[in-house]
C-alpha cells in the first residue's frame, strides 16, 4: 500500500512507513492518521516528515475472541477506520474487537458484540465512527448513540473504555427496525442534520429526531460521505460512481460538466 501527497502542483509517494509501537504521549493535532489494507492491519500515522505503522496494544476481548476462533485467518485488530473526536482523540474501528481510544496517554477499548456482528451472524468489523456537535458518539450502527461514562463501574479494567448508550435512530432498536443500518462514514452539516453513508441502505439523514432515506442510482451500494467546503454532500459508492444531492435527490456526478479548479 502506497500514500502520495499532493503539494498543489504534483503528487509525491511519501516513504515506506515505520514499524514502532504505538507511542503513548505524542498525540499531535497536526499528525494525519489512515488505515491501510482496510482491516487487515492497524493504523497508520504521517508526522508530517514520516509514515509510521501502529500495532495496537492487546484488547481485553482478545481471550474471548481466541476461544471462539481459535485459529485466525486474518488479525482481529485489522483497523478499517479511523476518526479524530472534538477533544483530539484518536478512535479506531477494528474488524473484530470493537472500538480503541487513544486519548494521548493510554489505549483503552470499547466492545458490544452488535457493532460487529451482523443480524445474519456475519462479522462486518467497526467501520464508523464519529461524534456530533452534541458530544454523542456513534459507532457501527444507528441502534444506539454513546456518552463516555463519568464514572468507572467496580471491577472494570484499566484499558477498558467505558460508554454509555442512548437510544439511536426511532424504530432501530431491533435487527428488523426499518431505520436500523450500519454505516460506513458521517458527515454533520450546517443545521446539525446527520448525514450517514449506510451500504446498501444508500444515504441516511437524521435530524431532530427524523430519518429519511436516500436511495443513489438503482440502489448503488453507499460507501463515503463528503461534504465540501459550499456545504453540498457528496456520497461515494463502491462502482457506481460518484453522487451530490441535488435538491431532495442524489444524482450521478458528470466529471464532463463539472469545472476543474487550478
């Protein structure tokens, strides 16, 4: 895997990243942080001079996690996202132990067997997070929105992060509720509304209390969203192209109509 950096005129491959633990105490505002190989390994780091990959310390649902599949066929601590919350702090979605928090000081996990596993059974791994300008958390999927808890309940371990549940979207609180998804991406406009990339769910707006359903194309699979700088949202689908809200209607982006900016 491969980053390149675009310094307004050219792109350049930054260099091979380094292999060090992940360092407790350098949490910078201005590092960049990305997953690569997208559940496979953990996260990666830029400092603006180097690329650095981080192998997370060991979760406290690992043991779990060995005794019901004793054999791995791929690292349970594969990251498939990362998100950078309103205090600084760096969350990554692993593809089977749930959320990490890194804080500046110490890793500590969060784990509900929902958030990676499907109604079907399947394991779809952490691959949302985000936080509104509320302060709420949501992570994987819609049924429920978190607080970080300000008390530690007895027995609970040091790397073990503690969240509180609020209820989610309406009718999501059960694995056929027909507002409940899981998602990829969040973006927050200007007016507070929510706006979720939710896979073969399309697009998914939440505000005041009130969900609506954005279908792309035929039913194209909702894998990003975006909004840009004049406010308009963007959706990213895994091949049918990209789409922009048009009105109350996303609509196929035509790269030939639009104006390159230099």
């Amino acid at each position: 895997t491969s980053i390149y950096r675009f310094d307004g005129q050219k792109f350049e491959q930054l260099p091979a990243p380094e292999t060090k633990p992940l360092p407790l105490g350098e949490l910078s505002a201005t590092d960049l942080w990305f997953t690569y190989d997208s559940g496979l390994n953990g996260p990666m780091r830029f400092d603006g001079k180097k690329l650095f990959r981080h192998p997370l310390p060991v979760s406290p649902d690992e043991e779990r996690y060995r005794d019901q599949i004793p054999n791995w066929s791929f690292s349970p601590y594969g990251a498939y996202t990362v998100f950078r919350d309103r205090q600084g702090h760096i969350w990554i979605g692993t593809a089977m132990l749930g959320a990490a928090r890194f804080d500046g000081k110490q890793v500590q996990w969060f784990y509900e067997p929902r958030l990676s596993t499907t109604p079907r059974g399947g394991e779809s791994g952490v691959r949302g997070i985000f936080q509104d300008r509320k302060g709420d958390y949501w992570i994987s999927n819609t049924r429920h929105r978190y607080t970080v808890a300000k008390s530690r309940p007895e027995g609970a371990q040091p790397n073990e992060l503690i969240l509180d549940r609020k209820p989610g979207f309406p009718d999501a609180a059960t694995d056929d509720g027909e507002n409940f998804h899981y998602f990829h991406s969040v973006v927050e406009d200007k007016d507070g509304a929510l706006w979720f990339a939710c896979g073969s769910g399309g697009v998914v707006r939440f505000h005041d209390e009130r969900v609506t359903r954005y279908l792309l194309g035929e039913g194209e699979y909702s894998r990003a969203i975006l909004l840009d700088a004049e406010g308009t949202v963007w959706a990213g689908t895994y091949q049918g192209g990209l789409y922009t809200l048009v009105g109350d209607r996303f609509e196929l982006f035509q790269a030939s109509k639009a104006t390159v900016s230099r």
